[in-house]
C-alpha cells in the first residue's frame, strides 16, 4: 500500500471544486476563512464521535471507527480547500512542517 500525500489530496480536491464550481462558493482567499470554520466543524464531529464511543471503540474495527474515519476525511478535505485557498504548494508545507518539526525536536 503506498502513502496517500499531500500532492494526491491537492489534486483529488481541486477535482471536487471544479466540479461543483456552480454549487460551492469555490476557492480563494476570500472563502478561506469559511473553509477553516467549515474545517473547525468537521473536527468538532470527530470530538463527538471519540466522546461518544470512547476512544478504545474508535480504535476497533467497528461501525464507529468507519465514522471516526470518514469524519477525518471530512476534516482533511476542508484542510486541503484552506491550502488550495491560499495557493500553499506541498513543497511550501514540508518546509514549514520540517522547521517546526526541528523547532519542537530541540524545545525541551
């Protein structure tokens, strides 16, 4: 099985847009700010979901866990609409994410 990147998401998601370009408010700086909040949402949907399973559930090969997983789903198509909004490339977001990561290796 190969990963799923952040590359393939981009594109997946740039489908979806053009797809329903007639339907959603579509993608810019604009609506990025929608797009968080519809992204904020999703993450609370997944909260409930944990909450109301309990985490052990979750993690178990149950109805809840296809929920939990679709539910982040949700959640990871929003984040790409944030990244398509503000044009951030993958190569920008390792940047980023090395940094910070290097940055959290040597806090404590």
């Amino acid at each position: 099985m190969s990963d799923f990147g952040i590359s393939e998401m981009l594109d997946m998601q740039r489908k979806l847009q053009e797809k329903y370009k007639d339907r959603w408010e579509g993608i810019s700086p604009e609506v990025g700010k929608n797009k968080l909040l519809w992204m904020i949402g999703e993450v609370g949907e997944v909260i409930d979901i944990v909450k109301k399973y309990g985490p052990e559930s979750c993690k178990k090969d149950h109805k809840e866990r296809e929920h939990l997983i679709e539910e982040m789903a949700d959640v990871l198509m929003f984040y790409n609409d944030v990244l398509l909004c503000y044009d951030i490339s993958p190569e920008e977001l390792k940047e980023s994410y090395t940094s910070k990561f290097k940055k959290n290796m040597d806090r404590w």
